[in-house]
C-alpha cells in the first residue's frame, strides 16, 4: 500500500472531486482509505445512554484508485514512486518532482 495514515491527498472522482485532505486510516484489506471531510454519509442515530438521537454525518471510505497525493513542491497531484536516499533506506517520492514524501 503506498498511501499512509496522515498523507495529504487530493481527490480525483466522485462528488468531493478536487478536495484536499488528510487520510485518517487506511484499510488495505479493502483498498480503502477515510479520508477527513470526504464521502459525508448520513447515519441515523438512537439515543443510547445520555447521547441525543438524531441524524449524524460521519466520513465513508472512498477507494485507493480515487485518491492522488498531494506533491509536496508543486501542491498538484501526483503518483508516488520509491527510490533508495544516501543511507540506503527505501522513500517514498512524488513522481512528478522527485521529492521526498514525509
């Protein structure tokens, strides 16, 4: 799985095509990511104990193939690619400029 818990994406498809955000888990069983502020669903809600019932709007995971990091130079999408850094350690790169993804 390329993509990490807490990379800046952006969105390629659907109805939050262009957003930028933050992944907050990935499912990789799944291809799946949540994705903060992204696929908002409606969940209706009973009360439970003292928390109030009502309609609630929680964040669905969208799929791998609808997300493209963020380039950390350019702020535009791109695909991330590996290259080996001086010490010999495996890194993560954004392909469009070469740098280091963190």
């Amino acid at each position: 799985m390329k993509f990490k818990k807490g990379d800046n994406v952006i969105i390629i498809t659907g109805k939050d095509k262009g957003k930028v955000s933050k992944i907050l888990k990935v499912y990789s069983d799944k291809n799946k990511a949540l994705v903060e502020n992204v696929n908002m669903k409606k969940k209706h809600q009973k009360p439970v104990g003292g928390q109030e019932g009502g309609i609630i709007e929680i964040a669905a995971p969208i799929d791998i193939s609808n997300i493209g990091i963020v380039d950390p130079k350019s702020k535009k999408q791109s695909r991330i690619g590996f290259m080996f850094d001086k010490k010999g350690k495996k890194v993560r790169v954004a392909k469009k400029s070469n740098t280091e993804i963190k």
